[in-house]
C-alpha cells in the first residue's frame, strides 16, 4: 500500500511540472511564491508542499523540467549530426533560440542566472546543472579536437547567453549580427 501510495505522489508530482512550468514561463520568477504556482497547476500551497519538500525542491524540479523542455525543443532544432565549426552551430543555435517557443525559456534563464550570481539559493546549484548541461549538449555537436569540445561548448554557452542578454535589454538586431559575424571563431 505503501508502495502505491509513493507511486501516486510521484505521479501527481510529475503531473504538476507541466502547469508549474508553463506558469513560470508566463510569470517569471516574480511569479514563483508558493500561493501563485499552486493556483496555476489547480491546487493548494498545501498540497504543493505535499507533493514537493519545500519551495527550493518546487523550484529545483520545475526549473528542471523547463531545461529538458529546451533541451528537447533545440534538440530537434540542431541535431547532433552532423558536427560542425564553431561560428556555423553558433548561428544555428541562435536561431533556434529566437523562436517564441523558446524565447520564454531564455527569458526565465536570464533570470535564474541573475538570481544565482547573487548568491541565492536555490538558483546557484540550479544554473550551474543547466550551465554544465549546455555546455556538454554544445560539446557534442561541435567539429573540434576532442579536447577543445567541451572548452568550445562553454564558449558557445557563453556566447548564446551573451546574445540572449543583449536581446533582453532591446538589442536583439545587434545580437542577431553577433550571431552572424562570430569574427573569433574559425568558419567551416
């Protein structure tokens, strides 16, 4: 009984991610209080509680399924074959990543990032998974010497949220044009 018990949880748990996602992805972080996600995944911040061990581990989850939501959309965006040269997968995936479908996700992890280069929990541990996955989801479509990928994907990491930023704050024009110039990085 116990068992099933767990199950269920597990299940409502997970049934949850998706209205939670959604409403971050709307509201931002200024709409993560425990009151306003319960109301938009149709429940209490009780039963919230119930489901999740506290607002870190409601966060940490949802934050996490929003990065598998963008993994997976940019996945069939840029596939991992075949590998290509730095400047040309920094262009692809920044038009990937000004879809309005994706455009929310590199909002909300603007703001994770601010939030965690102040200091705040739980948003440092939270970006550094997302952070170290991009990087590695990078690595791995880039034609580079097996031991430049990883450092290459971190760049190209830092590049996109550089763009991103710029598009944030009104600059997307210029952004696009850095997407396309890439004048550090050897075309292929």
């Amino acid at each position: 009984m116990l068992r099933r018990r767990m199950g269920i949880r597990e299940d409502r748990r997970q049934a949850l991610l998706d209205p939670l996602a959604d409403h971050l992805l709307r509201q931002g972080l200024g709409g993560a209080g425990l009151r306003a996600m319960a109301a938009a995944a149709g429940t209490s911040d009780r039963m919230l509680l119930y489901y999740f061990a506290d607002k870190d581990d409601v966060l940490s989850a949802v934050l996490g399924h929003v990065a598998e939501r963008l993994a997976t959309l940019l996945e069939a965006a840029v596939p991992p074959t075949p590998r290509r040269r730095f400047a040309p997968l920094l262009e692809e995936v920044w038009a990937a990543l000004r879809r309005p479908a994706l455009q929310g996700c590199m909002r909300l992890w603007l703001e994770v990032a601010a939030r965690s280069g102040r200091g705040e929990a739980p948003y440092r541990a939270i970006a550094a998974d997302i952070a170290d996955h991009f990087a590695a989801w990078a690595a791995e479509r880039l034609d580079a010497p097996e031991a430049e990928r990883l450092h290459q994907g971190a760049l190209l990491s830092a590049t996109v949220d550089g763009l991103a930023l710029l598009g944030a704050v009104g600059r997307g024009r210029l952004a696009d044009a850095a997407a396309r110039s890439a004048p550090f990085a050897e075309r292929g």
